[in-house]
C-alpha cells in the first residue's frame, strides 16, 4: 500500500485540496523521507512564505499513529498541506528500488506542475540516513525526465563532518538564508512541541538557524533571478 494518510486542512486561510483545481502560485512541493525532515531543513523558509502553497510529502511512517498526528499538526504550524507513505523505515535501512521510491513519491503529490520541489541532498544532511539519499535521486530523476513538472529543484545544503557535530548549512555556492529570531523560535517550537523532541535533543540542535540549498534549474546552471522571485513576497 502507498498511500496509507491524506491530510487536508480545513479552514479558510489555508488551499483546499481536492484534486480538481491546482494550487495558487508560487507552488511548492516538499518531498522528504520522514515526517520532521520538513522542518528541520526548511521549516524555516515555509514560515517566511505563508502566501506560498505548499504540498509536503513524507515517504515514511504514515502508519505510525504518533508521527502521523505530529505531522499534521506540523503542517497546520506551517500552512501546508501533505500526505504520508509508508515505506520501509526500519532500523536496518536496507536498500529500496529507485523504481518503488518514484512510484510512491507519484503516488502522492498531486499531478500539477509546481514553481518549486525542495528535498534532500543525494548524501543526505548528516551522517548518515539511506532513506534520504534515495529520496533526492528519486526527485531528480523524475524532474529530469518531465515526470514532476517544476521551474527549479532546491536541495538541502547541511553536512556534520561525518558525524563529529550536528549538521550545519554547507558554506560553499549555497543559497544561504538566515532566520529571524521570530522564525528561528516558530521552528524550534514545532520541533520540541509538535514533534516532541527535547530542548538539548539532536533534532533541536540540528534545526539551524540558517538554512541552505543548492539550487538547480530546469535545463541549466542555478539561476539567481529565479531564486530571487520565488523568495520575493507578494
Ligand atoms: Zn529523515
């Protein structure tokens, strides 16, 4: 079973999906391995863009109860909307098919070209996660090959030194975003409170307060001007 949870938040300050009429622009698609990855990576610049609409995917654990209510009540904190896979998660992180893992990431975004996807770096953002180096290897094979339609692919930009401290925004030829002190705290918050993880916890000591991507265009080297729209409020 791919799909195992839909979450469509109710209300009128937030897109409704339902499967008839496409998001408004700018139209953002984040695809990451595990509910949580969303926010620590780039929760920050969903919270500088509540006009943006934003569909989040996570390809784990949508059959765990717990993360799966965290996650939704993640993704009321960031104004989102999203669903849940649920491929293998276990501890033994034994290889998944590039074919099964393109298949459910299909199976779970809606079929509208998007303005932007966002995801993880093919070496992942610490040391070190399977799951999400084969979910960036997915995306861009189907952003390559016109499967997900999209103007740009922005992924994450974090290393650890092999583990030797939590993982930090990559210095070099990296979209490079600093949070405010108001974001940084809403980020932090959705990490200790909506997900649960301690004050002195490594997902809250991973959440930096810079957030960096290595951006690429369809056809072509990084494009700054297109950057610079997608980041520019209405
Ligand atoms: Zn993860």
């Amino acid at each position: 079973m791919r799909v195992e949870w839909t979450g469509t938040l109710e209300g009128d300050e937030v897109n409704q999906i339902d499967g008839k009429e496409p998001l408004k622009p700018p139209c953002v698609a984040i695809v990451v391995a595990h509910p949580d990855d969303e926010t620590l990576w780039c929760g920050g610049l969903l919270l500088s863009h509540p006009e943006w609409s934003t569909f989040i995917v996570t390809l784990c654990r949508g059959e765990d109860f717990d993360r799966s209510a965290r996650f939704r009540q993640a993704l009321v904190s960031l104004r989102a909307t999203g669903a849940m896979g649920n491929l293998d998660d276990g501890v033994d992180q034994y290889p998944l098919s590039a074919k099964r893992v393109q298949d459910t990431i299909l199976s779970l975004l809606p079929k509208w070209p998007f303005d932007l996807l966002l995801t993880h770096a093919p070496q992942g953002e610490y040391t070190w996660h399977r799951r999400h180096g084969e979910v960036s290897l997915a995306m861009h094979a189907l952003w390559r090959s016109g499967q997900l339609q999209a103007k740009a692919l922005w992924q994450f930009a974090y290393e650890d030194g092999g583990g030797s401290y939590p993982p930090r925004p990559q210095s070099h030829n990296t979209l490079q975003l600093p949070l405010t002190e108001a974001i940084w705290n809403r980020k932090l918050q959705i990490i200790t409170e909506v997900y649960g993880f301690g004050a002195t916890s490594w997902e809250a000591r991973a959440a930096s307060r810079v957030e960096a991507f290595n951006c690429f265009t369809d056809g072509g080297p990084p494009n700054p001007a297109l950057e610079q729209s997608l980041l520019v409020n209405p």
